[in-house]
C-alpha cells in the first residue's frame, strides 16, 4: 500500500497540474502587492491557497472533459484519466472539492467580487474554452478572458474594487495570451491535430499568414506595454522597462514570421515566460 502513495500523489499532481497553478496565482499575487497599501498576510496566503486550488481545479475539469482526446495525444496520452489511473468519480470530486474550498478561502479572508472573479474565470474556463477547442480556433479568445484574470484578481482582493490600474493589470496579460498561446500551438500543431484541436488563429498549420497573426499580435505588446505611461501611472525608467519587455516578444516573433523556424516559437514560448512577471514586477516597483 506504501508503495503506491507516491504513485497516488503523482496522478494527482498530474491531473491539477499543481505546479502550473502555483506558477500562474504568482501573478495573481503580484496583483494584490501592486493594489495592497500594506500586506495582510492572510489575506495575502488566502489568496495563493485559494488561487491555486481554484486554478488546479479548472485543470482538472479540463481534463475530465478532454479525457478522450487527451488519449489521441503524445503528450498527455499518460494522463490519469485516459490510462485509467485514476477513476472519473475520483477526479470530479477532487476538482470539485478543490473549487469550492479555494473560492470559500476566498470569500472569507479576501472578498466577494475576488470570489465573484475566480467563480467566473472558473466557468469559462471550463464551460466555454474548453468545449470550444475542438470546434473553432476562436477557443484562444475565450481563453484568454479567464486567463487574464488572475492580476486583477490579485489587485481586487487588496482594493475591493475594480478600478483603471485592475482593467490595465487584465488587459496586459490578455493580449498577452495571444502569442504565448500560439507559440506553443506552433510547435504542438501536428499533436493537437490528432485530438481535433486546430488553436492556430487559422486551418493551414505552421504556415506564414498564422506566423504573421503571432508577430502582429505580438507586437501590439509594446504599446499595450507602453499604456501605464501614457496614462500617467508611471515615470521615464519603468516605461523604457517595460519597451524592453515588449522587444523581448517582439524579436522571436519577426524571426517566426521571416524564417518559420521551430526554434523561434520555442524561443517566442520562453520570452512569454520572461515577459509577464517582467512588466509585472516593474509595474509592482513604480505603481
């Protein structure tokens, strides 16, 4: 029985992607330290317990919902659910319990409209995006809502508001969904295909028109990038700060579009990855 805890313990890793929740409530932290005048400690740790279970539990519904075409792919065809490791009551009570313990956290040691937020990201996440993915490559759009909202989230569980500087914290890290959602659909097209998942912004695969759509939309990063500063929020140095960060997006994606080359989404993946916490940080320190 020892023997198969950890085997246990890593299924259950796998289905709530555990180490990618914790990753992505980090901007939702960052979030509340750019709103909190001084940090309340619990608070602050209701919001990462909860954030993360809310977040670990929209994984797995999407697992539980893509089981089958999970099973068609190299990469998640070892999931717990398509090998059977784990059963299919087990997961739904697991999310299940995850969502409503990380949105009760929530309502009582932050707020009503972060719980209200989270509730919402929860439901598109699981009942819009994740249906949609294997009907139109739009599923990126949809996604991209409750993959924005964790910043503002953040923010308004230290404020109680929704303010400019929460739609500004929402709107950056929307539009930078885009490209870092397309480059990993750049280099995982021909194993989406096999599931039905065509997430490039068009049919044709790795072809110049979707490498043009990546460079566009990651270019607008820099304006949008630039859009504290231009509203007065910030000063000189945290603005060339943030026009670094969006060069950073920018280079891969003109190298994309000019060469077609694996290793340039793979480099416009990792850029993604520096950029957020980037501007996060910097916006953390001016603001």
């Amino acid at each position: 029985m020892s023997d198969l805890l950890p085997s246990k313990r890593k299924d259950i890793l796998a289905f709530t992607k555990l180490r990618l929740a914790s990753l992505v409530i980090f901007s939702a932290l960052l979030g509340y330290a750019i709103g909190a005048e001084q940090i309340d400690w619990l608070t602050f740790t209701a919001l990462g317990l909860g954030g993360t279970m809310i977040t670990a539990a929209s994984n797995g519904m999407n697992q539980i919902l893509e089981r089958q075409p999970d099973g068609l792919m190299d990469r998640t065809r070892n999931r717990p659910l398509p090998t059977q490791r784990m059963s299919l009551g087990f997961a739904w009570a697991l999310s299940l319990s995850l969502a409503l313990t990380g949105m009760l956290l929530l309502w009582l040691f932050t707020n009503p409209l972060t719980c209200l937020i989270s509730f919402l990201a929860l439901l598109s996440y699981v009942v819009f995006y994740t249906p949609l993915k294997s009907k139109s490559p739009l599923a990126v759009f949809v996604g991209a809502f409750p993959g924005a909202a964790p910043p503002m989230l953040g923010y308004v569980a230290a404020t109680g508001t929704i303010d400019a500087v929460a739609v500004l914290l929402f709107c950056m890290q929307f539009m930078w969904q885009f490209p870092h959602f397309w480059a990993i659909a750049w280099r995982l097209d021909d194993d989406y295909r096999k599931a039905g998942f065509f997430l490039l912004p068009f049919p044709n695969g790795r072809s110049k028109s979707n490498a043009f759509q990546i460079m566009l939309y990651s270019f607008s990063l820099v304006p949008v990038g630039l859009a504290p500063y231009w509203m007065n929020m910030i000063g000189l140095w945290p603005m060339l700060g943030l026009l670094l960060a969006g060069l950073i997006m920018a280079v891969p994606a003109l190298r994309l579009y000019l060469y077609s080359d694996m290793k340039d989404s793979s480099r416009l993946m990792f850029a993604s990855f520096l950029y957020l916490p980037m501007i996060q940080i910097i916006l953390f320190f001016a603001l």
